[in-house]
C-alpha cells in the first residue's frame, strides 16, 4: 500500500473483495437492474412498525446474506465500516447493536459506500485487520421524511428531482486475492460551485466527481481511457450530462460510453421517478449487485467508481448555504485466478 | 496542491448556466391546465355541497362552515386513503390551493409523526406545512381587523 500522487492510495495485491450482496425495494426491483438484487422485499417496513427500524434491518439482512454467501460467521468480521443517509447514521448504528461486530461508523452521504470501500481496503492491506465489511444503505421513506415532505402530501417534484433508492449493498474485502482487486482509491476533496437548489442534487455534486476524477487519473498518470467504464453513484440524468461537460473541458473525447451512472439506470422511464434514483443504496445496491456481477463474468476488467455525496443539512439549507459535495474514487480490475 | 485542475473548471456564474442549459423545465403549460382543470372540479364540488347545506337548511352564515367541513373532511379522508398525494403530483398547484389541500398539508405530517408519539409526534409536527400559512394568515387578519376598527370607531 503506498501513497501516489496528491491523493490516491494504490494497493499493490493487498486487497481482493470476496463477496457482496445487495437487497432492494419493490420499485427498485421492477426496474431495469431488478434481476441483479439478492433478494427484492416486497413490504417496505420489513415486518417492522418504523421506517428507521425497516431500514436497520435491510442493512442488518445484506450483511447476513453478504458473509453467508463468502461462508464465514459473524465472529469472523474483523471490522465493520457503515454509514446511512439517517441522522447520526442510525440505521448503520442499530444495525451493529444488534451484529456486535466491532464497527466504525461511516458518513459522506451518498458517497459512503465508496468511503468505506476505501478505508476498509486500508484497513485490510495495512494488516489492522484480516478482513473489513463496507456497507451502506439507504430507504425512500426515511429519506424523505427527513429531507423532504411528510410521504401522503400532495406535491409536485421538478423534472431534476431524484428517487432515494430503497436499496442496501455490502462487500466483504480481504487480503486473499479472489477475482476482483481493489487497486487504488482517490480521497476527494469537498468541492462547491454554489448550487443552491436542493432538488437538483446531480448539478451539486457533478463538480466534485469531476474533481476527483481529475485528480485520481493525474496521480495515476493515466488517461480516462484505461477504465472499461467509470460508474458514478447518483449523479442521475441531468447531472450526469452536467459531468460529461465538465469532463470535456479537460480531456476532449466523446465520453458518452464510458460513462455509467448508477441512479440514472436504476429504474426505468415508465417508473417516473424524473432525473433516477439517488441515495447511499443506490451506489451501494448496484455496485454490490450488478457491477460485481460483470466483473465477475469478464465483461468488464477495470472500473473506477465515483461515489459522489452532498455534505449539507435542512439547516444548512434553510440558512441558505449552498450544497458542498466530496466524491470517493476506488478503481477495481479483474484478475485471473493462477 | 501539486496538480491544479481548477483552470479547467467553469466560474460559478459559468456552471451555473452550464446546469441551466442541461437541465429541463417543468412543463408550465400543462401544469397550468392540469392546476386549472382538478382545482376547478373541486371548487364545482364545493359549490354542490354549498347547494345540498341550503337543502338542508343551514343559515346564510353557517353555510361556510358547513361547506369547510365537509371539504376539508373529504380532503383528510383521500389523503389517509393514500390517494390526495398521487392528485398533488398531477395537479400541482390545483389540488394545493383549495382548502381540501389544507386538510392535506394538515393529516400527512400527522400520519408520518404518528410514531413519535402523540404528543411529540403528531402534536408537535402537525403543522409543520400548514404553519407558516395559520401564523401569516392569522397576523394579517388581526392587522386588518385593527384597520377596520380604527375606520369604524377612531375616524
């Protein structure tokens, strides 16, 4: 493990993810990724009589299908890195209560799965720990209530507005090499080009993924084209279009293939939830899903992930602060067993 | 910094049209229409109502608070029912600014709090929606009600 460049961290076999697992909503699991979900729960409240307590136990579910499937207990977690869009991450909180597993509470909003990935891997290949479980969810309802309007008012959202994703992912990473490596990951910096409008988080936080994208290929020395693709979290639509403009400035390429975001593909048009999903699950869920999935089947050999988080409040909001985001980079690649 | 990538990127007042050009508008004319059409139903709804209060007999002055009740009743049963949210999002505005979307802005905090409990849930979070409109409204009736007495009674 060394430091290269400005920001990025680069491991050297050190660090391999050995398993994952993702659950989903009932929307989410209608939409177009439906098929790479673990397990899609049909009642949004998971049996519970709470939002918060339906999304601890949606957290609670993926880390107990994400060892399960890697056929380790729950003793074996050398540490657990999680975080939620609740305040003081609740969800992840009551989640560990109740696994007791030693845990590090992660936070950088919808950016958090890619914040943990990237501290778990150093946690990992520094030796502080055999393995590390990075996890991160999110739940529409909760979201909403805290961010946004009580769920039966009667309002209109504008066409940028994104869908928090009901949505958990989990990756269990280790030293022993599998077939997916972690290589390297970016530490962002908080970035604001003063958007003020708090549904329209893809044009808050387009600048900092730019940001981190800029710097991660500058302390790698390597050129955009060397990722099969670059997967950010949940950018959605418009903000995605926002970054390919920015991207442009820089590196005068079409990028209209490389780049894949997470919220804009998680549902379809018909599901009209406006610009896509959003929220820490979306990255999470499709990372630990589907983008696993097509490393794991050879369709894909290197990707760099963009997780992109929006560190403002309601208070922040109503004291008219504009929106400072940070986006995580981790590159992950293929590697052919011996 | 070693790198400096800020020269690639736009001023604030540059992004801010960059975000302007990539994103698109609420369709304003079909908001209007949709906003005119579902809150004209509902005042012709109010209307009817206000006819069958005369059929029963209420007086001139008790025929508002009838009609207020029975909207304002019909708006909070739609919305436990879970269907007053899905005519917001059609309707925008034409479903908000009738007093059926009064009851709304009322019984959806009521309902999402009830877990907090009674009194530090639905009680204190009731009107959180509806505040702001009862606090402005109310100031604005005792100002002009004092107009009105200075009028009457002063000059």
């Amino acid at each position: 493990m060394n430091r290269r460049g400005d920001r990025t961290v680069v491991f050297e076999n050190e660090a391999y993810i050995s398993s994952s697992a993702s659950i989903a909503g009932k929307k989410e699991g209608d939409g177009p990724l439906g098929n790479s979900f673990d397990e899609i729960v049909k009642d949004d409240l998971l049996g519970t009589e709470s939002w918060e307590k339906a999304e601890s136990e949606l957290v609670k579910r993926t880390i107990y299908r994400c060892i399960e499937k890697r056929g380790i207990e729950l003793e074996d977690v050398g540490v657990l890195l999680a975080g939620d869009l609740n305040a003081q991450i609740i969800s992840s909180g009551f989640a560990a209560r109740d696994l007791g597993v030693p845990f590090l509470g992660m936070y950088g909003a919808c950016s958090t799965m890619i914040e943990s990935l990237l501290t778990g891997a150093v946690f990992v290949a520094s030796g502080a720990s055999q393995n590390a479980l990075a996890c991160a969810s999110s739940h529409f309802c909760t979201a909403e209530r805290q961010f946004r309007t009580p769920l039966e008012l009667g309002t209109q959202r504008p066409p940028s507005a994104q869908w928090t994703a009901t949505a958990a992912g989990a990756c269990l990473i280790e030293h022993e090499k599998t077939e997916i490596e972690i290589t390297s990951g970016t530490i962002g910096r908080v970035i604001d080009l003063k958007i003020k409008d708090a549904s329209h988080m893809g044009a808050a936080m387009a600048p900092a993924v730019t940001d981190t994208l800029f710097g991660h290929l500058d302390d790698m020395k390597t050129e955009l084209s060397s990722y099969d693709k670059i997967i950010t979290g949940d950018l959605g639509i418009y903000g995605l279009d926002i970054l390919k403009e920015l991207v442009k400035r820089k590196y005068k390429m079409n990028t209209d293939e490389l780049f894949y975001d997470c919220g804009a593909n998680l549902y379809s048009k018909q599901q009209d939830v406006h610009a896509g999903g959003s929220g820490c699950g979306c990255i999470a869920g499709v990372l630990s899903g589907y983008i696993i999935d097509l490393l794991r089947k050879n369709e894909y050999q290197k990707v760099l992930l963009l997780g992109s988080g929006a560190m403002m409040s309601v208070t922040s909001s109503l004291q008219g602060e504009s929106i400072p985001s940070i986006s995580y980079a981790i590159s992950l690649e293929r590697c052919e067993n011996d | 910094m070693k790198t400096d990538n800020i020269r690639f990127f736009p001023s604030e007042k540059e992004y801010k049209k960059i975000v302007e050009e990539k994103t698109p508008n609420s369709k304003k004319v079909q908001g209007f229409l949709r906003a005119f059409w579902v809150g004209g139903v509902i005042c012709v709804i109010g209307y009817f109502v206000g006819v069958l209060g005369e059929w029963i007999g209420f007086s001139e002055k008790n025929l508002p608070m009838f009609n207020a009740s029975v909207l304002v009743y019909f708006g909070t049963l739609l919305t436990g029912l879970g269907i007053y949210d899905r005519i917001g999002k059609y309707a925008g505005a034409g479903s908000i600014v009738p007093i059926t979307g009064f009851a709304n802005s009322v019984c959806a905090p009521a309902m999402e709090f009830r877990r907090e409990g009674v009194v530090t849930g639905i009680g204190a979070k009731l009107f959180t929606i509806a505040g702001p409109v009862l606090t402005f409204g109310i100031s604005a009736s005792v100002i002009y009600g004092f107009i009105y007495w200075l009028k009457e009674y002063v000059f």
